[in-house]
C-alpha cells in the first residue's frame, strides 16, 4: 500500500473519532450564525439519513460550507476545501476543528479525489462545489471531476442552493443582517454508475447543474443554467418516495 494510500484510509478511519467535537462546533454554529444573519434552512428532509452521498452547493461566498454545516443536523457534512483556506484566519479554524479534507487547485488533486470517493463508499456525506471557486455572477460550467468520483461511489447526490450570502460582510458594516437561504432540492443518483465514457461525463454533469439552478432562490443567480426548460433528465434517478 503506498504512502497516499494509508493516508486516506487513516482520514476515512478517523471519522467517527470527530463525531463529538463537530456536534459541539455545530451546536455553536447554529446559535451563532442567527446573531450575524437571518437563517432559513429548506428541504433538509432531502438529505438521506445514511449511506454515501454529496451535497452539491452553488459556490458564492466563503460561508457557504459553514452554512450547509448548520443545516443538517441528522448527520455529519464533510465539506472538501481548498488548500489555500487553511492560510485564511477566517476559515483555518473552522477547517482544522471540523477535520475537513483540502483538495490543491492548480493541479489535478488525485489524494483528494480519493478522499472524496473512499469517504463516499464508507457512507459519509460530503460536501462539493462542482464549478471549483466561488461565482458571483451565477452558475458556470462545472469541473468533469465531480461526475467521476460520484459514479465511481454510486453516491446519491443533493443539490443545495446558498442564496443571499454575497458581500454579507458588507452588510454587516452596516449592520444590516444577510438573508441566507440554504435550499436543499430532490436527490437523485447518475445513471450509469461505475465505469463511464469520458464523453459522457459532461453530459451527466449539465443535467446535474440543472438541477441545482432549479433550487436557486434567486433566479438572477442560475447563469448559464437559467433557462430550466433546457434542462434534461436522461442520466438521472431521482429518489422519491
């Protein structure tokens, strides 16, 4: 087993060791964010009680992971982070203390890719942005890897909308409180799973995005997905009682 190998086993294996320090910053997290912002949580029910999953968020301010994580409070979000916000004084803390994996932007991350599929396949919920950084102009294609390692899981996926946390810090200046939505929409599962034909990867993906721009609350915000009449459901299951 090489070294990068042990490596992710040993994170995966440390997850249940983290269950009681998240359920206290979580616990400090929803009593702290309604004091800066006003909090509105749709659709969590949508999330699954267990098994392999991923949320997929919209990317649009640096508190959208920490808001998802408040959301849920039936299980435990893993958000995947960029490296560079273990340097940032504002989200260093949150990132060390919630246990979070990082993924290395400026190349292809195959440890972190790893980490996310291994993490799903021993039934933990993820978190991932499917465009890679953050957007305040609306959706944007997404990256190929986020198809790949959700059919190499099988995992369920979840789309979820952060509406109304761009220049939340401006509005606190003014102390003025942000309204943020955290929209929680339909899961469903890609169909093929397992081993797919790269050139179907972008296909899959644009009928996901569709998908999370319909859970976008305002609609100014779907960009290049707004037009939901576009959207096709070919490669999707969705999971409904």
């Amino acid at each position: 087993m090489s070294e990068m190998q042990q490596s992710i086993q040993d994170y995966v294996a440390r997850q249940p060791q983290l269950a009681g320090r998240r359920k206290i910053l979580r616990a400090v997290l929803r009593a702290l964010l309604p004091l800066f912002f006003k909090m509105e949580y749709r659709g969590v029910e949508n999330i699954p009680s267990d098994g392999g999953a991923v949320v997929m968020i919209n990317h649009t301010s640096l508190l959208d992971p920490i808001v998802c994580v408040a959301a849920v409070t039936h299980r435990f979000v893993i958000p995947m982070s960029k490296a560079e916000n273990l340097k940032n004084p504002i989200t260093a803390p949150f990132v060390k203390l919630w246990g979070t994996y990082t993924i290395n932007r400026t190349e292809i991350d195959r440890k972190a890719l790893l980490n996310s599929i291994e993490l799903m396949k021993s039934g933990e919920l993820i978190l991932i942005s499917p465009e890679g950084t953050r957007q305040k102009n609306g959706l944007i294609q997404p990256k190929e890897g986020f198809a790949y390692i959700v059919t190499k899981a099988d995992a369920i996926i979840v789309p979820a909308a952060i509406s109304g946390a761009i220049d939340w810090h401006k509005k606190l200046l003014r102390l003025r409180r942000a309204h943020i939505i955290v929209n929680f929409g339909v899961p469903f599962r890609f169909i093929p799973a397992g081993r797919v034909p790269r050139e179907l990867l972008p296909v899959m993906m644009d009928e996901a995005m569709y998908q999370l721009s319909a859970v976008v609350t305002d609609e100014t915000m779907r960009g290049v997905y707004s037009d939901l009449s576009q959207a096709t459901t070919e490669h999707l299951k969705f999971l409904v009682d």
